[in-house]
C-alpha cells in the first residue's frame, strides 16, 4: 500500500484498548481501533482528543493514529 492509497480521517478518541491501542470514533458515528503510529509517544495521548486517522483501503475497522 503507498501513501496515497491510505483513506484519512478525523476522530475523537473515546476508550483505551490496550497500551497503545484506542478506540477511535468519527462524526459519522463509525468506531474503529487505532494503534499509535511510530514516533508519537502513547502517553501523550488522553480520552476525548481529536486525532487523524489512516486506514488501510480494504480494512476501515483498524488504522494508524496520528495527533491532530
């Protein structure tokens, strides 16, 4: 998968899943679980902040979570 092919949204995160593991809701009420992307620290991210996330084309259930 290249970069261009990634499918970004925007969230708010609503729930811990693992260590660095959340579960992320988008406005239109779809949830899916994001894992933190690498060189963002898991720490610095709280329930209720409002991330981007990339999904992979064939996977909207899983993604990549990137601070906004």
């Amino acid at each position: 998968m290249s970069a261009s092919d990634a499918i970004r949204a925007q969230g708010k995160i609503i729930e811990t899943v693992g260590h660095d593991a959340y579960r992320v809701e988008l406005p239109n009420g779809h949830r899916a679980v994001g894992r933190v992307a690498k060189g963002t620290q898991a720490t610095s991210i709280k329930i209720g902040d409002h991330v981007s996330i990339e999904f992979h084309p064939y996977d909207l259930s899983r993604g990549w979570i990137n601070p906004a």
